[in-house]
C-alpha cells in the first residue's frame, strides 16, 4: 500500500509580489526567450514600462519618449507627469496599485492591471524609477523586486516625467540579447497609432503624421498594391486597408488601446466579417468571403473602456462591448465600415472597378483549384494517418480546436538521421517534426496550384493549418533545421523561397527561424563547452588549457540525441528570418531564384572572397 503524502501546516505557503512572479513568469510576461523572438518576455519588460509613457501621451502630457538600449541595460524617459512622488515605491512594488483604476486619470488605457512595472521590477537584476514634478523629484532603486534604496529630493531642475532603467535578470532570461529590428516594429506601431508622438531610439527619431497609413505603407511595397491605401478614421477606430498583387493570404494589423493584438480577438473578428459585409452590400453581389479577402492587407486600431484580454500579455482581446453607452465591439465596426467603406467606394469608382476584378480572379481561381483541394486534403489526412511525415507534439494531439500555442514549435529536417535525433531529443510537450524528403521544389515563378500537387508542400501546407489562413497557424515558431553544409544552405533557400512565394506573412510576422547549432565541441575530462563560431571555440580551448578533444560537428545526425537535447532546450539558438522592407518580394525572389543574371553573377563574385574567408577560419 502506497504511503500517504503528509498535508498539514507546514505545507501551506504564502508568496510575496515579487516571489510570486518570479516562480511563474510566464503567467505576466508569456514565454521567456533569449530575444531571437519578437514575443519573448525582454520585449514585454520594454513594452510594459513603454505602456505608461504612451499613456501620458494620450491623456495629453508628454510628446517625447526616449529609449537607450546598451547591451542589457535599458533606459526609458518620458516627459509626462510624473508618478505622484509619495507614491513611486508603490506603483513598481505592490500589486493591484496604479492611477488607471482611476478613469478621471487614465481613459481607454492599456494598462488596467496594476502589474506592469512589478512584472519589471521583479524580472530584472537591477531596476531604478525616477519621478520629478513640480521641481521635486523621487527615486527608488531594487535588485530582483527587493528595495534597495530610496531618496526624495525637495528642489531639482530637471524636467517632468518618468524615467525607468532596467537589467531583465540573467538568472531568469538566459543568453539574452535585444534585437534592434524588434524594438524598432514595436516602437513604429507606437507611432504609427499615436500621431504626434516622437520616439527617439538610441538617437534614431520615429514619427508618423497619417497613421495606421504609414504602417500599411512600410507592410506592403507601393508595387505590390493593387490600389492605393484606403484609410478611414472615426471616433474611437481607425482602418487602413488595401490588397496585394503577389500575396495569396490574409494579413492583419489590429490594436486595442495602442496595444497590437498579434493573435487578433473580437474587433479583428468582427473587421474581417464587416469588411466582407460592406462589400457585398455595395456591389449587390454574394461573394464568397475568402473571395473578398483574398491577399488583404490591412491594419485597425479601436480604443475600449476598460478592455478585456485574454491573457496579461495583451494579445488577444476577449471583449465583446466598447464601454459606456457604446454599442458592441461588433456593432460598432460594423456600423462604422458600412458608412464610411461604402462612402469611399462611391466616391473612388476607380478603386471600386480594381477591387471587383480582384475578387473575380480569386473567385476563378477558387473554382480552378477546388478539385486539386480536395484531392490535396484527402493525400494530407491520409499521410496523416500514417504519420510518415509529421511527429505532432502533445498539445496538439489532445487538443481538437488546434488553437496555435505560443510556446509551439514545428522543426522542419532534412533526411532520416537529423529528423531522427530531433524526434528523440526534442521536448514532446511543445516541438513537433516534419521531415522532409529530398530537396524541396524551386517555387519561385509558380502558382498556388503547385502548393496542393507537390506533395512535400502540400503535407507542409497541412502540418503547419494555413491553407485557409494564417490565422489559423498551429504553430509559433517554424524552425528550418539543415545542415551547415550547401546541400543544407539550398534546402532552407527553397523553403524560405516557398515562404515568400505563398505565405510572406508568416514572415513578416516573425514566425520562420533557423536552428543554429554548435559548429565545435571542445572538451576535457571536467567540462564540455559547444561552440556556435570561431571565436567561441578560440574561448573554450583558452578557458580549458591543456590540449583539450575538439569535434567539428559537420551535419546534424552525426550529434546524439543525448546532445542535441541541449541544443534544442531553452538554450536554444534561433535566427529569425526577417525581410528588408526597402525590397520588394519580387524582386528578391527573382535575383535570388530566378534565371540566371549578370547581377547576381556580380554578386556571388563580390562575395565570394568574404565566404571564402570564413569557411578557412572554420
């Protein structure tokens, strides 16, 4: 008979704020991260001290944030009001305290759960808050959420507002590092829905004067429009819109109260059924809905009372009214679009003509591919049945809904070995498999058709649920993982080719990564270092001394499983795949996948002496 676990006293515990958030981060700040992904928590930290300075800025103090990110160290100064002096230690250090639950001081604020800068404050090695108003200011320094020193100062020069510094705490955040092009998407949507409002980045200045119209503008290339921008505004709302020429899928840009709900929610829901709605109304005409949206682009912004989240992390809204005496979320943007959507396309004819052709080529093109579809789900059930190319993880075995988690992740192999050491190493829960066959086909110049007749992208198309929408993605992170060697270098060309071509948005929204894995393993009898580069392993033979065992690992089945765990844990290494807004995506994929040019012959040859070098330091 098995011993019965002792309950008493004892085992009832009580935690203080900062205990509390440091045992379960990711109940505040979502997933940890080293900073490869534009969710990971350190973009949280900045975002939630960011929160209150936008704040002040829309209740009409402070036109000017300042941002300074050193290494690890982070600086934010606003100039708004200023935390209320006697009160500076509380607001970064007691739960459930804060002037937003005062709506005669904050309206329509992102921030209404008191925990913010706790979350900062507990999550960071050291963590200082300055306030200055009314020539008097206050201060308080922690480590680790802990007080450390205080100081009230009754007479400064120095002007009003907040200033905020902090170090997320290593112990918590391993190998972390801030990317520059992360903070810079998160500091442009900042302005792109506060018109008027300057931010001003380790001296770089961002600015928007038309709004959710320059977001648009740097989402989709002005050759890539099949119209200009429709940009419409109203109380409490803001909707930029057109379509793509190239692009196949959905995108969406949608905002709470500043906040960009990357996983959408009831207003994003409620555009895309009001959207459908207007346009059918207007041209007397049942178009199929995915007819209408076809290769959308487009971006909303509201502003709710009191809004509802679905998680702390503000991703997805959860509320279905705006607030006060206003309608429903889905009332009011339907109401809204109907008026002023069907005004602009009576007013702009000529847009009206282009979007009517848009919708009558997809729906052509619908009907083109309906058999090829159905033939295409039937193969993927059934390849799916016999799971020869996809090893799903836990929480999408048990779930039906086939929600996408935040922490899910799909790796995508070339070959038996390395598919297999990543099957055998990876964590069940989370991570799933897909293995490919060969080398994929070179998709570029190709239509959507080849997508359900090629089988490895059709199988692909199917793992990852996007051939509806990406909305419907399963997964949150696509990891590309090939060999170091050309044959590997050509598989993730033609996968991220395949990207481009069909699903850009994926990239566009940081879901593609490369697996970066140890080049050397450098070792003695007491300690084992892997090392990512040249430099690295210079470092590991100097810290080892001795004539230590050095391995040049040379494709990813030669690594173990019981290795390749680490590599694949929560040390693991991704390069996120982003693309250069000054290209357009035609243009890239036909100098690096079309036929053969003198340009890209220059090219290879200008570059050739460089790649050269750093394959003999290897």
């Amino acid at each position: 008979m098995a011993q019965e676990t002792q309950y008493n006293e004892d085992n009832i515990r009580s935690l203080d704020w900062k205990e509390h958030i440091r045992m379960r981060p990711g109940m505040y700040i979502g997933k940890l991260g080293d900073g490869s992904s534009a969710d990971d928590g350190i973009y949280i930290l900045l975002k939630e001290v960011l929160d209150n300075c936008i704040d002040e800025f829309v209740m009409g103090a402070g036109k000017t944030i300042e941002i300074s990110i050193q290494g690890e160290r982070v600086i934010v100064r606003d100039y708004g009001r200023g935390i209320p002096l006697g009160k500076v230690v509380d607001v970064v250090s007691k739960m459930n305290t804060g002037g937003k639950y005062d709506s005669r001081a904050f309206k329509k604020s992102v921030g209404l759960n008191g925990v913010g800068t706790k979350a900062v404050n507990a999550l960071s090695s050291y963590f200082r808050v300055e306030s200055t108003r009314e020539g008097k200011s206050a201060s308080a320094e922690f480590e680790r959420g802990e007080l450390k020193d205080k100081e009230l100062l009754e007479e400064t020069s120095r002007r009003r507002g907040t200033k905020v510094t902090f170090i997320p705490d290593e112990q918590i955040f391993k190998n972390l590092k801030y990317r520059s092009e992360y903070v810079e998407r998160l500091l442009k949507n900042y302005v792109y829905l506060n018109p008027g409002l300057t931010i001003i980045f380790n001296g770089e200045k961002f600015f928007s004067e038309n709004g959710l119209k320059d977001l648009l503008a740097e989402s989709i290339a002005e050759g890539d429009r099949l119209y200009d921008i429709i940009h419409l505004r109203g109380d409490d709302i803001e909707v930029a819109m057109t379509h793509s020429k190239t692009q196949y899928s959905e995108e969406y840009h949608s905002f709470v109260n500043g906040q960009n709900t990357t996983q959408g929610g009831t207003h994003q829901a409620a555009f895309r059924e009001s959207v459908v709605r207007t346009i059918r109304e207007f041209y007397g005409k049942t178009y199929e809905a995915s007819d209408i949206r076809k290769s959308i682009v487009s971006a909303i912004s509201i502003k709710v009372m009191e809004p509802v989240f679905e998680s702390q992390t503000k991703t997805k809204l959860g509320s279905t009214d705006m607030g006060g005496d206003l309608p429903t979320v889905r009332t009011y943007i339907n109401d809204f679009l109907k008026t002023a959507l069907d005004n602009f396309l009576h007013k702009n004819p000529e847009h009206a003509d282009v979007l009517q052709r848009k919708i009558l080529q997809a729906e052509r093109e619908r009907k083109e591919l309906s058999g090829i579809r159905k033939l295409a789900k039937d193969r993927a059930k059934k390849a799916s049945l016999h799971n020869k190319k996809l090893r799903d993880c836990r929480i999408h075995l048990t779930d039906s809904k086939k929600e996408r988690n935040l922490e899910s992740t799909l790796f995508i192999t070339e070959g038996d070995s390395a598919s297999g050491s990543i099957t055998k190493s990876r964590d069940v829960n989370t991570q799933a498999v897909f293995s490919l066959k060969g080398k994929p086909l070179n998709s570029y110049g190709l239509t959507k058709k080849i997508v359900y007749e090629n089988e490895e992208f059709n199988l692909l198309q199917a793992a990852l649920n996007i051939e509806e929408s990406i909305e419907d993605l399963r997964y949150n992170h696509i990891v590309i993982a090939t060999d170091a060697d050309v044959d590997g270098m050509h598989i993730r060309l033609l996968l991220i080719t395949f990207f481009l071509q069909f699903f850009p948005e994926l990239i566009k929204e940081g879901h593609l990564y490369i697996l970066e894995t140890p080049l050397f393993r450098v070792r003695n009898k007491k300690e084992t270092i892997y090392c990512y580069s040249e430099q690295e392993r210079q470092d590991a033979m100097q810290k080892l001394g001795a004539k230590p065992e050095i391995t040049r690992f040379k494709g990813l089945g030669e690594i173990s499983p019981d290795e390749f765990k680490y590599f694949i844990g929560e040390d693991i290494r991704l390069a996120p795949v982003m693309l250069d807004k000054a290209m357009m995506i035609e243009e890239l994929l036909s100098f690096y996948m079309g036929k053969n040019t003198p340009d890209r012959q220059k090219f290879i040859i200008e570059n050739l002496k460089v790649e050269l070098d750093r394959v003999d330091e290897l």
